[in-house]
C-alpha cells in the first residue's frame, strides 16, 4: 500500500514583506532629533564663545612678564603680539608661547591666563658665554648653541673664539665635533673656577687642532696654552702660578704653557 505524501506546511512564502513605516518613521525621527539637537549644540557653542572672548569683563588689565632680565617686559610683549585691553580667553597659549620662544635670546617660555583679567609670561633667556667668529660673528650660549649672529647691542666684554669652521658648530639636537666640544667643556669648566680667571678677563680662545687651546687674557695681556683636557687642575695650578709671578716675585707674564700640568713653563715678558 503507498504511503500517503504530506504537503509541507511551512513552505517559505513568496510574498514580499510588509515594511513598517512605523519603525521607519521613529527611526527617522530620531535621526532628524539628533542632527538638530547636534547642530543647535554647535551653535550654541559658538555663541557662547564669542559672548565670552568679545566681552570686556576679560580684557587684559595686566600682563605680568617674569624671568626677563635682557629684555624689556615691552620686548616679550612685542614679541608675544600681547598688549592691554586684549580678551584673554581669545588669545591661543600656544601661539603665544610659540611666539616668545622664536626669540633668539628666549630658550624658553611659559603663559598663563589668570581670570578673569590678567596674563603671566615667564621667560626663562639665554645666556652668551662666547662669540664665535667663522668670519661671521655668532653667539655662543651656556648649553654649546650658536643662537643669534652677534650684533652692535650684544655683549661685547665675551671671549672671542676663532679656529673653527662651519662644520664645527653644534645644532640642537645633533652632537658637537671633538674639537668644539673641546672649547664648550672649557667654558664650562671654567665657569665653575671663575676665581682663577674671570671670564671678563678673557679676550680670546684660540683653536689649534693639533696642539689644543691657548687662552689670550685681556689686561694685562698675556697667553696661556692649555692644550686639550684636564681643564680643572689646570685652572688651578695657572691659578697659583700668578700668584706666584705677579705678587711674590713680580714677573710680567708673556706666556704660560700649561699644557703639561705637572711641567708649567712659564715666559717672561722682557723676554718676549
């Protein structure tokens, strides 16, 4: 007997579905509310910013300049493109201290507002150690860095290096040749002994690359080679070794070589 086929009941239909305009419409709708809603946020933001940086409650009543000694607190604010009256909050912190920091003699700058009406620039400058003549004239600063070509307003009682080239100079950021770094470990070595040669007292600093440095002393007039390294214990025998010369025995001093720490010849100069 053959057995009797069943139809499937739950055969897929072909109908299309029916779309719900309802579910589509509230989809829409909070999509439109959420557009507006962002919009009218961004408006009134705007608003509110413009409320706050045109009004005059935050206009600058002072701008206080700190760390300057170089400068004039009207230089940095100059330099800052600052000046009283300007709303605070419409000014950019970091264009500003960008501003101030693109000064040569500032290394560093720091800006502060101060609600509702006042500014803070701290400046921390620069300072000149040497200027380096490579048939221009440069200052050199405590870190080793050429910073500004040297002009008629700059110091002008620095030691002057001559002997280098170019290729020499330290750049931010890159590592100095020997021989430059030679003469910055020099200067700062000789920061620290001040008492056995006062930089004033410093005319010059020649370079040899072979035989070192030699120091030229403005008054009185003499020269002292140094040689490379051992820039401390050399500071001090010089030290002694004037004492010495000048106020037990009386010798003028033409030449000092000190290159050797231990053997320290010394030319007087009557023999010069």
């Amino acid at each position: 007997m053959r057995k009797k086929v069943r139809k499937n009941r739950y055969k897929k239909s072909t109908a299309p579905a029916k779309t719900n305009f309802k579910k589509v419409f509230l989809r829409c709708f909070v999509g439109t509310g959420l557009l507006a809603g962002l919009a009218l946020f961004a408006v009134l933001s705007i608003l509110v910013y413009d409320v706050f940086t045109q009004s005059p409650y935050f206009n600058a009543k002072d701008i206080e300049i700190r760390g300057n000694s170089r400068l004039s607190a009207q230089d940095v604010l100059d330099q800052a493109g600052l000046s009283l009256g300007d709303n605070i909050l419409s000014v950019s912190l970091k264009k500003v201290q960008d501003s101030v920091t693109a000064h040569p003699w500032v290394s560093k700058a720091k800006v502060r507002r101060n609600l509702p009406d006042k500014m803070t620039i701290t400046v921390t400058e620069r300072k000149a150690i040497a200027v380096l003549d490579l048939g221009e004239a440069f200052l050199m600063d405590a870190q080793g860095e050429i910073f500004k070509r040297f002009e008629a307003a700059d110091p002008r009682d620095l030691p002057i290096i001559t002997g280098l080239k170019f290729s020499d100079i330290s750049v931010a950021g890159e590592k100095m040749s020997p021989v430059y770094e030679a003469v910055y470990e020099f200067l700062k070595v000789k920061k620290e002994y001040e008492w056995a040669l006062p930089c004033s007292s410093v005319a010059a600093i020649r370079v040899d690359r072979d035989m070192g440095l030699t120091l030229v002393s403005r008054e009185p007039e003499f020269a002292v080679r140094f040689g490379y390294g051992d820039y401390a214990n050399k500071l001090m025998r010089l030290n002694q070794v004037l004492l010495k010369c000048n106020k037990e025995q009386g010798i003028e001093v033409a030449l000092i070589d000190i290159v050797d720490v231990d053997r320290v010849v010394v030319r007087p100069r009557e023999e010069v």
